[in-house]
C-alpha cells in the first residue's frame, strides 16, 4: 500500500509543478516525504525515490529559473549526475548503462520511433500557430542547430527520466510495470511546460511517449534503445518546425 502511496505522490508532484506551476509547494512537499522515508531503513528505497523526485525538481527549476540555455543547462545537469552517481557507489551498475540487449530490440525502438514520429507530427502541424518556431534561421544553421537538439535532449532527458528516476521508481514499486508508467506520466506532466507541442496535447502525447520509452527500457535492460528512439522523433520534429516556420 505504502508503494502505490508513494507513486502516487510522486505523478502529483510532477503534475502541482508543471501544470498548476507550484515549484515551493512541490519541493516543500517532497522534502517532507523525503524526510519520513529516507532515514527509516525499512522505507529507504522509497525514500531514494523521492530523493531523486526532488533533485530533479530543483535542477529543473535552476534551469527554468535562471534561464539557463544551452550549453549551461547540460553542464548543470551531467554536474548533478556525475554527482549523483559518485554517491549511488555500487548501484551505478543499475542504471541502464549496459548494452547488452541494444541490438534485439532495435526493432522494436523503430516502431516507437515511427509510431510517435507520426503522432508527435500530426500534434505539430495542428498547433503550428500556437507553437513559438525559434528556427527562423539559414538552412545550414538550422541542420547544425537540429542535430545537436536531437542529439542533447535524448541524452539528458533518458539519462533523467530512464536512467535515475526509473531504477529508483522500480526499486520503490510493488510491480516494476507501474514504474513504467509512473516515469512515463512524469514526462508527460513535463511537456506540459516544455514540449513541442505544449498544453494538454502535448503532455498526453508526451506522457505515452515516456510509458514506450520506459517499457524499451524496462524490457532490454539497456538505455540505448529508448535513446536511439528519443533522437529519431526530436530529430523529425525539429525538421518538420523548420520546413512549417
């Protein structure tokens, strides 16, 4: 019982941040969470989960907050990890890193590529213009610039989401498919505030986008395979913003 209250802390956190936009109430929240479990060692695991809830929280607020672009924000975000990693000590082997099982399932990250290529399409071109196209650039720029986007956000973003977040969501979960899906809901309430495209439609598409992900994850073992995907649908997204803008 106390897993499932704690996954479902966890989605509302992600939901009071990005939808309601309340970051204090979330990190007051959390900490106080953080606080009950994370020092009891029959709670621990699930206390590392909030732990690391809240650290993305507020790595995601120092960059939103300050208005840090890139490069600045991956240098702050492989800061914390490398930091983090140095702390988890052993369980760094946890994290997905392995590619063992890359190949058997890039069939598999191809059909999510091509399944959310075409969803995430069709959500761009119907809110073109509610959409704020920064690719008003020359062509070769462009290519430069949407290479490196596509190249930047899967990293980051599947280090984040199905790396640390997952394994410890995994960890604190009664059935490891709910970790799927409460990762993946996470996402979701993210591109609410910072997908292409934003709002309603953009989190619900982003949100079974991030239950894919996760399931590549969760059935090869290794991150590459939702990486390889990630880059795909970025990529194409990117391209489909500079031929529309």
């Amino acid at each position: 019982m106390i897993q499932f209250i704690v996954l479902l802390i966890a989605i509302l956190s992600g939901f009071i941040y990005y939808v309601l936009d309340q970051p204090y109430v979330t990190f007051a929240g959390l900490f106080l969470v953080m606080l009950c479990l994370r020092f009891n060692s029959r709670t621990l695991h699930l206390g590392k989960f909030v732990e690391i809830l809240f650290i993305f929280f507020l790595i995601s607020y120092i960059i939103e907050g300050f208005r840090i672009s890139y490069p600045g924000s991956l240098i702050i975000v492989l800061t914390f990890l490398v930091i983090l990693i140095f702390l988890e000590g052993p369980e760094w082997s946890k994290l997905y890193f392995s590619t063992r099982n890359t190949k058997a399932y890039l069939r598999l990250s191809l059909f999510v590529s091509a399944l959310f290529l075409l969803l995430f399409g069709l959500s761009v071109y119907f809110s073109i213009d509610e959409i704020e196209n920064p690719v008003q650039l020359p062509i070769d720029i462009v290519i430069m610039l949407g290479i490196g986007v596509a190249f930047y956000l899967p990293i980051m973003e599947e280090i984040i989401f199905r790396s640390f977040i997952f394994e410890r969501a995994k960890s604190a979960a009664a059935v490891s498919i709910t970790a799927v899906f409460a990762q993946g809901a996470l996402y979701g309430f993210m591109l609410y505030q910072n997908g292409v495209p934003s709002g309603v439609l953009g989190s619900i598409v982003g949100g079974f986008f991030g239950v894919s992900l996760g399931y590549l994850v969760h059935k090869s073992g290794s991150i590459y395979p939702s990486m390889f995907a990630h880059f795909i649908v970025t990529l194409g997204i990117f391209i489909e913003l500079a031929i529309l803008g």
